[in-house]
C-alpha cells in the first residue's frame, strides 16, 4: 500500500486524503522530515476535492500521474495564497 507520494514540481509529500472532525474533506500534505498538515478541500480545491471524495477510504494508490499534477498545483497555489509564514518559506517549486 502506498503511504506517500512525492509531487514532482515541488518539495510536497501526498500523505492522503480524510475527513476532519466536522465532516469535511480534507487533503494530507508534508515537507520532507517535517510534521504532516492538513487543507480543507470543500470549496478551495476543486479537482483535489472530488479525489478526496473519490479515494480517502481506498488510499493513494490509483491516482494517476495527471490527477497528481493537477493535486499538486491546486495545493501549492493555495500554501503561496493562504498557508502559514513557515508553509511558505519552506515550500520549494521546480520548473517542468
């Protein structure tokens, strides 16, 4: 079973998907050697959203190579737009 997943245009780690504690979806991310976080999907991370929906319960391993880019744009837009002081010093992009 697949428990993370490196994105290939950044220092982001895909942990998973779940659920918080008042019934939203959220999606699972990390830094390398770092405490996980967490992002609600419902609204702000539409393609994120219906994967979350879609595969928290199965795990990670049927995400395709396109759904993880798409992933991995809609979160970093998100920690540049919104995250923490530290989500975005540490958060590090990669040209294709």
């Amino acid at each position: 079973m697949v428990k993370t997943i490196k994105f290939r245009n950044s220092n982001l780690y895909l942990n998973g998907f779940g659920m918080d504690t008042n019934g939203n979806s959220i999606v699972k991310l990390g830094f390398p050697n770092q405490r996980g976080f967490s992002i609600q999907t419902n609204g702000v991370l539409p393609h994120t959203n219906r994967m979350s929906d879609k595969n928290w319960k199965k795990g990670l391993q049927e995400i395709t190579y396109k759904d993880l880019d798409l992933i991995e744009k809609e979160c970093v837009n998100y920690i540049k737009s919104y995250g923490s002081i530290l989500q975005k010093k540490k958060l590090k992009t990669y040209s294709k």
